[in-house]
C-alpha cells in the first residue's frame, strides 16, 4: 500500500515541523517540505534531519527555498521567483511519504494560488495539527471546513502542547474527524525524546487509516 501523509496546521509556529518529524520517523519513510520560507535560520528541513532519525537521503531537499520569512507568494516575490505549481508534484518512493506544508491552508503560493489548492490537487489524506491553547476551536473547525469543502481527506487531527481535554473533545465531535493524539512539548527536545513521546503518545496503524 503506498503511503502518503500531508501535514498541515491551524497556524504556523505550532509545532508540526517536530511532529512531522516524529511521523516520518515513525514511519521509517521520507519527508518532504516543498517550499520553505526563511533560511538564515534552522530551516525545517534541517531540524527534521536533527530529529526524525532519518538519513539524509531520506530528507528530501525542498522544491524552493525562499530568503524571506514571510508568505511564500510574498518571500518568492522578494526573490524574484514565481512559484509554479507543476514543480509541486509528489515525489515518488516506496516508502512512506510524509509532506508538510507551509503555515496554515490558505497561506498564498502566488497572487491567485493557495496551499491547500495543491493539497486538493495531491488527493492524498491530510493530517491537521493543532494547538491545545485559546483559540483553538475556532482556528480548528474552520480548517476542517475548508478541507471538507475541497473533498479533500482528512486522517484526523492531532494536538500539540498541554492538554487540554474539553477542547480536544469539542474539536473532534462538531468536527467529525478523528483525534489521533496530542504531542506535548519537550524539554529537551531530541532525537530521542520525540521518539519516545511519539511511541508513547500515538499509535502508527492509526495513521495508515483513511477517513473522510
């Protein structure tokens, strides 16, 4: 059975680059992020190689790699780039592929093209992340909706941070999807303590079940 993941999220700086990590690890497969916006930093590529117990070759370098911390369609203008959807195909592997993208669904790759346009594209199951703070139900349900309105599928959603039991509660029921787990946040974060979290905190078979 060929496996390919999305992961995307409510908002961007939430986490799921860590849990993107922990999931292609999980996996033993191959990670992928297409478009990566800011790079004088540690880019999310390079913390998945610190993190996921992946070798390199099993990190895909990104499609663009974009100098400004911004919106893609904002970061590629700056740079001179157009970014071209056809150069956003999935690669092609035997292992599992996990795919993440780039802020939240409706981030613009250009002036008429938003992610989750390519994601609709891809036709491949989409795991949400979430945060387990205020706000979250909001941001959550409006993510499911926008998903559902592009018959794209949803795997379910997974949390990240403290618990937060009702919120993760209401999320999964008015949302009909669902709740795969909740990663909290490590200190220390590495290697081995996303691993163990990751075995402690999620099943891997859940993950490989397809729902609407």
């Amino acid at each position: 059975m060929r496996v390919r993941i999305i992961v995307t999220g409510t908002d961007t700086g939430i986490g799921k680059t860590v849990f993107a990590a922990g999931l292609a690890g999980a996996l033993d497969g191959v990670y992928w992020k297409p478009i990566q916006a800011g790079v004088e930093e540690e880019t999310d590529r390079e913390a998945v190689l610190r993190l996921s117990g992946l070798s390199p070759e099993r990190v895909l370098p990104e499609a663009y790699r974009l100098r400004t911390p911004a919106s893609p369609h904002l970061a590629a203008e700056r740079d001179g780039i157009v970014i071209d959807p056809d150069a956003l195909l999935l690669p092609e592997t035997d292992r599992p592929l996990v795919v993440e993208g780039a802020g939240g669904l409706l981030v613009p790759l250009t002036r008429e093209l938003t992610y989750i346009d390519v994601m609709a594209r891809w036709k491949a199951p989409v795991v949400l992340c979430a945060r387990t703070t205020l706000g979250t139900i909001n941001h959550s349900l409006l993510s499911v909706e926008a998903l559902r309105t592009r018959n794209i599928t949803i795997a379910g959603i997974v949390f990240i941070g403290d618990e937060n039991q009702e919120s993760e509660r209401i999320v999964a029921d008015l949302g009909q999807v669902r709740h795969l787990g909740r990663l909290p946040h490590l200190e220390p974060l590495t290697g081995a303590s996303l691993r163990a979290a990751f075995a402690r905190h999620f099943r891997i078979e859940d993950f490989l079940q397809e729902t609407a």
